[in-house]
C-alpha cells in the first residue's frame, strides 16, 4: 500500500520565497500548497487540515504572527506544526513571534538542512 505524503502548506507574498520553499520540502517528501495570504490560507483551514504550515512572519495584510493566533484560536487542539520564517533575527522578536504560538521559527535564507530539521518528512507518521 503507497502511503500519501503528507500536506505542508506555505503562505508568503513572495513568490521566489515559496518557490524555494516548494523545492526543499518537496525534496523531503512533502505535498505542498501554496498562498499568498494568511486571509486565503484562513478560508482554506475551513474545508481542510494540513499536516504542517510553514508561514512567514511578515506579510502584509494579516501578518504570520497575527494568522497563527487566529489558527491557534479557531482551531484549538488541532496538531498542525507551524514553523514560521523570518529575516528578522533579533533574540527579542523571536520570542514575540514564538509567543504567538509558533512551533519554530527560521531565519531566512533558510538552507536545505534547516528546512529538514524543522519539517521532516517523517512527521506524518505522527498522524
């Protein structure tokens, strides 16, 4: 029996920050889609679950952080990882951005390796 590969979704304006990212967790076994906004990922959350987002922090309009409170809220108990990605590296904005109930945070450019760690492709044994 094939097993499915499990869903990751990756919400950032940028497309050349998606594209990247499509590449890496492809790579690692994963099924991606994409959007271009926290609101369009929200309206999709409604029909489905993902196993994993990976969600950039600053976006314009409804912002990473912002988005995954709103998740965490709507959507309680649900076991979605949320590894959220940032150029923006200072100690203190990481702890806001975690605080807002992030799993992990990465620091853009993000190499393949780091991708790995924080999103294997064994994390949908766990579902």
């Amino acid at each position: 029996m094939m097993q499915l590969r499990p869903d990751v979704w990756v919400v950032d304006d940028e497309e050349v920050n998606r594209v990247l990212a499509r590449a890496y967790l492809e790579r690692l076994g994963w099924n991606v889609k994409e959007f271009t906004s926290g609101h369009d990922l929200m309206r999709s959350l409604r029909l489905s679950r993902p196993h994993a987002m990976l969600v950039d922090v600053r976006m314009p309009g409804l912002s990473g952080d912002d988005l995954i409170r709103q998740v965490r809220d709507e959507f309680p108990g649900e076991a979605i990882r949320v590894v959220g990605y940032t150029a923006h590296c200072a100690e203190e904005a990481i702890k806001t951005i975690m605080t807002a109930g992030f799993d992990q945070v990465l620091i853009k450019p993000v190499s393949f390796q780091q991708m790995a760690s924080a999103l294997p492709a064994t994390l949908n044994a766990q579902h």
